[in-house]
C-alpha cells in the first residue's frame, strides 16, 4: 500500500514579514515547511533536510542567493 508524502520545501528568506507570510501559506497548503534566514544556513539545511524544493531569496546575508545555489548544485 503506498502512503502519501508531503513535499518538503526549504523557504531561505531573510526578511521576517516574508518568511512568516510565505511560510504560512505554504504550510496552509499543505507542505512541510522548514526555514533558513541566510544563503549559509540555506545550504547546511539543504544538505541535512534534503527538501523536494528549495525557494531562494538572491539578496541574502552571509553568502548571497546566487552563490548559495551554486554551492547547493555543486553538493549534489
């Protein structure tokens, strides 16, 4: 018998009014939401969490959006 998963979507978004407005929506439409507030986090998390999908803001601190993307295709 095959269960359902839920998708899991790692959201990596610094700004706070964003991150909870996106979050709940997500979660409202029924994914496992897990959260990173900077492009270093968002790759540790990327790795750890293995998500199905990954929502990446590009102005991020620490490492940026862009490099944080390169890092996580380079891990693959």
């Amino acid at each position: 018998m095959e269960t359902d998963r839920v998708a899991r979507i790692l959201l990596v978004e610094d700004n706070e009014m964003n991150r909870d407005m996106l979050s709940r929506r997500l979660k409202r439409n029924g994914y496992d939401v897990v959260i990173a507030i900077d492009g270093q986090q968002g790759v540790d998390m990327a790795a750890s969490e293995a998500p199905d999908l990954i929502l990446m803001d590009m102005s991020l601190p620490v490492i940026d959006g862009w490099e944080a993307t390169r890092r996580v295709n380079a891990n693959e």
